[in-house]
C-alpha cells in the first residue's frame, strides 16, 4: 500500500508512543511509519506519525516546540515525578495561588533541567529506567531547556481568589521547547514551594505546527482503514 503523509493522532491513556505506531503499522500493512515526539503512556493529545516518505519530517517534530495542559498535585513527593510512582513523602498545602504564580514565574526563560530517572534517556548504553527499576540512581548532566510560558488554568475549586489557597490539584498549561520533562517541572516548581508536587496528568495540545484540533482518536483512524476513508485523515 502507498501511502504517504502526516496523521495526527490524539494518543489514548496507556499508550505507548510505540504502542500507537504498532498498531497503525499493523492496521496498514506498512513498514515505513514512525513518530516525532515520544509521550509517556499516562499522556494524552498531539502524537505526530509520519508514513512513507513523510517519515523524513520527524526530525522536525521531535525539535519543535510544545504546549501541554499538565495536573499539578501539590503535596506529595513521588519517584517517578508522576502519581505512577511511589509516593517519598507528604505535606500540608499551605501556598497562595499569587504565592503559586511568583514560582511559576521563576521557572520561565533558559535553565537547566536534570533528567528523570525514570526516563528512556540513554547513559552508558542504558535507559536511565532501566537502572531506576534496579534501584539505581546515577548522575545525569543537566539539559538546556526553555520554558516560554506557565500559566494556572483555573477552575471552579482549583483557586479561590488571588490569596487563596490553591486546591492539591490544578492545572498548568505549559509552553516549552523541545526536551522538556514536564513532570520534572512539576517536581522542581514543588521543590520551590517547599510542599512538593507530581505531575498527575498530562495532555499535549501542541506539537510545532501541529495541534489537537488536527489530531483523531485511535478509534476513528482504525475504523477509516476498515472503511477506505484513511487518506483523508492525512495532512499532507
């Protein structure tokens, strides 16, 4: 089958970015398919896959920019900087939505950021994971990061006022550059409040040019394949 182009998935809770690409490659009955931007599997949204000659592009995609809506749970501490982990320890959540929006301000510009170790970042020929379920914890080289936006997202319960008191959980929406681990993010912006936090959710909303207004469910792609409808799907 020669197909060729673009298709923007809104990857399901679960999922691998592999997982997707899996599938689709099964589904289609192709070989040259691939993604640009891995997202962990309790992440949602923008996941570019790239057919055909099209897999030339997710260089490009990998590089760009993103935007992400994450859930930021103030008060507990995990290993894996995400409520998947185990939790290290738990607080009282004492800080202000204007206290909350000074950190946040704090973490916006160039920086440096420590990878996780629960991460599929390589060193010395192993994912850092890999040493991480083995109880292994070694050093890792900060990466340079842009942060280019935080904002609170604020909802009926989230935040009471400017001084009030933030809710454990809210929303942040983050634009960032390429490399970034949101849910370091959030550890470190925990880090800073002196409270903790872990990422507890997260959805990409924006990958380059790419956006959730482009992106299908898994669902409806499949069900194109079976219909003969794929190409339609595709950007080109």
């Amino acid at each position: 089958m020669d197909i060729n182009g673009v298709l923007i998935i809104d990857k399901p809770e679960g999922w691998t970015s592999h997982d997707v690409v899996a599938k689709l490659r099964g589904a289609l009955r192709i070989k040259r398919i691939g993604h640009g931007g891995t997202l962990d599997p309790m992440a949602t949204g923008v996941l570019p896959v790239f057919i055909g000659t099209s897999t030339r592009l997710s260089g490009t995609s990998t590089e760009a920019d993103k935007e992400y809506i994450a859930g930021l749970k103030l008060g507990i501490v995990t290993d894996t900087q995400d409520t998947t982990g185990n939790v290290l320890s738990e607080n009282d959540v004492t800080c202000s939505a204007d206290e909350l929006r000074v950190v946040l301000s704090r973490f916006l510009g160039p920086q440096k950021q420590i990878p996780p170790m629960y991460s599929a970042k390589k060193q010395g020929g192993k994912k850092l994971y890999e040493l991480a379920r083995k109880g292994i914890e070694v050093a890792r080289e900060p990466r340079d990061i842009n942060v280019f936006d935080l904002e609170i997202l604020e909802r009926q319960g989230d935040v009471t006022g400017g001084r009030g008191f933030v809710n454990p959980l809210v929303n942040i929406r983050v634009k960032c550059s390429k490399g970034t681990y949101v849910r370091t993010l959030c550890h470190d912006i925990g880090a800073s409040l002196g409270c903790g936090a872990a990422m507890s959710s997260l959805r990409r909303l924006k990958s380059g040019n790419y956006t959730i207004e482009d992106a299908h469910t898994l669902e409806k792609v499949l069900e194109s394949i079976k219909e003969n409808t794929f190409d339609k799907l595709l950007t080109k």
